[in-house]
C-alpha cells in the first residue's frame, strides 16, 4: 500500500496547479470576494482529486485475482462512480485536506494574519497521527490532554493576566472543550482549543479560530464577559459557556441539561475545586 500511496501523490496536481486551473474557469464573484472564492473552490477541487486518487489506488491494491472475464465497461463506470464518490466527500466536509490547504493559501489575501497554527494543525483532522510522528524540525504531539494544553502555557498566561482570570479557568476549558487540539472541529461548528462558535468568535474580535493566540484570547474574553455578568459566579459562567447566558438567565442557575451539569463539574475537577470549597 504504501507503493499506491506514493504513485498517488506522483499521480494528481499540485495544489497550485489546481488553484491555476481554477483561476481561469471561476465564474465571475464580487470583486472583494472572487479570488477568496476561486481559492476555496479549487482546494476543493484538489482535495476530491486526491481523494478520487486514493480510491482507485486502493482498490487496484486490495483487487482479488481470478480467471473471471471484467464485465465490458465495468472499469469505466467504477471509475465514474469513484470520481463522483470522491467529489461528495469533498463538498461534505472530506478529510480537512481542502479547508488546509485553504488556510495555507489564505495568507496572500491577508499577508497580517498569524500564520503560527500551521506548525500545529493536523491537514487531515480525521485521521489519527502515528504515535512518535512529528513534522521536520517539530517535537512530536505529546500523547496526554495536559501535555498537549502546557504547550500553550505562555499564551494562556498572557490572556488570563490581560483578563484577570485564573490560568487554572482557561487550562481546565481548553482541556475540556478541544484536549488541547488546536484543530478541534465540533459537529456543530465551535472551533479551535476553547471551541468558539463562528459568531462567539467574531464578537471577541477572532479572524481565525485556529490560531491557538487568536483563539484563547477571545475565550479567555468571553470568559471574563460571562464572569461580570453573573457577579463573579464561577458556575454559571462555565454553565453560559457551555449552553449559552440566556439558559443560565432562563433557569436562574445551572441549566438541568445533563451536558452543562457534567461540563461544569469537570472543569470545576480540573481545577482542583470541589462543591465544599466553592461553599466556604
């Protein structure tokens, strides 16, 4: 298989390529718009062409032997079938090759943003990493939630002192919400090491939610938002992070959703604080 894989990656275009090929065919976008759009469009494309690769090369692997005749034309419908399987896993979401890709190229768009979160990004976020595997020049991903979260200790002072918050706050919610992983990916769409929703995300003043700097910084400003809000109250703000202020507001307390109650109380845990200390 991992002859398939290489012929593969010899195989499709690069990712410039694509993105040159889709230059030229993009229908016309406004124009602050249009070349963000021809980008996206064309990792797309790219990431279904691999994807398209990757089907084939691993069924011309896995194929079985016999003395049997192939059907007239069965290699050119499962041909079609694959390219069409391959281009719905790409528009649905595929692998997280496409929306990479896409935030490696997004810089000639925006030269000012941070670009320090490609060091650690994942390109593929739903596939599993190799124990051991690091990058060139990159230590290898610590195997444990706390290791993963200390690697951004540093930021993770700078915004609870800038916030007057307690550094402990911020390691328990980044390890509850994403254990550490600066890719982390909701079904609901929270991104990021603290999970922000896009429009959370927005508010906090957040251009890209997986910049680990970016991303606890506008946690860590929510948090301290949710704090003033409910007086200092430390379990309904973990409560209004989790299901949002105005269920805190509706229920005057900790919603009854088994969710928050459990969230809460495994923040409070990975703080060190138990119900007996918040009492006294």
């Amino acid at each position: 298989m991992v002859g398939g894989i290489s012929s593969v990656t010899r195989a499709i275009p690069t990712p410039a390529a694509a993105i040159g090929k889709y230059a030229e065919t993009t229908e016309a976008a406004p124009a602050e718009n249009m070349e963000r759009e021809k980008l996206r469009r064309a990792c797309r494309e790219f990431e279904s062409i691999f994807i398209g690769h990757l089907l084939k090369t691993m069924r011309e692997t896995t194929k079985v032997m016999s003395d049997g005749e192939e059907p007239a034309g069965a290699g050119l419908m499962t041909e079609v079938m694959d390219e069409h399987l391959a281009r719905e896993i790409a528009t649905q979401g595929g692998i997280g090759l496409g929306d990479a890709l896409e935030r490696q190229f997004a810089s000639r768009f925006d030269p000012d943003a941070p670009v320090r979160y490609r060091n650690v990004v994942s390109p593929v976020r739903s596939l599993p990493i190799p124990d051991g595997y690091a990058a060139a020049g990159e230590p290898a991903e610590p195997d444990t939630i706390e290791g993963r979260v200390e690697r951004y200790d540093e930021i993770i002072r700078e915004a609870a002192s800038a916030f007057e918050l307690e550094p402990e706050l911020l390691r328990a919610v980044i390890a509850q919400e994403s254990a550490g992983r600066p890719e982390a990916t909701s079904p609901k769409g929270a991104k990021g090491l603290m999970q922000l929703m896009d429009g959370t995300a927005e508010e906090m003043g957040v251009r890209d939610s997986f910049d680990p700097e970016q991303n606890i910084r506008g946690g860590a400003r929510y948090l301290r938002g949710l704090l003033d809000r409910f007086s200092g109250d430390l379990e309904k703000a973990l409560a209004g992070y989790n299901a949002g202020p105005g269920a805190v507001e509706r229920h005057d307390g900790v919603p009854p959703y088994r969710e928050t109650r459990d969230y809460v109380s495994r923040v409070k845990r990975r703080m060190g604080r138990t119900d007996q200390e918040e009492a006294d």
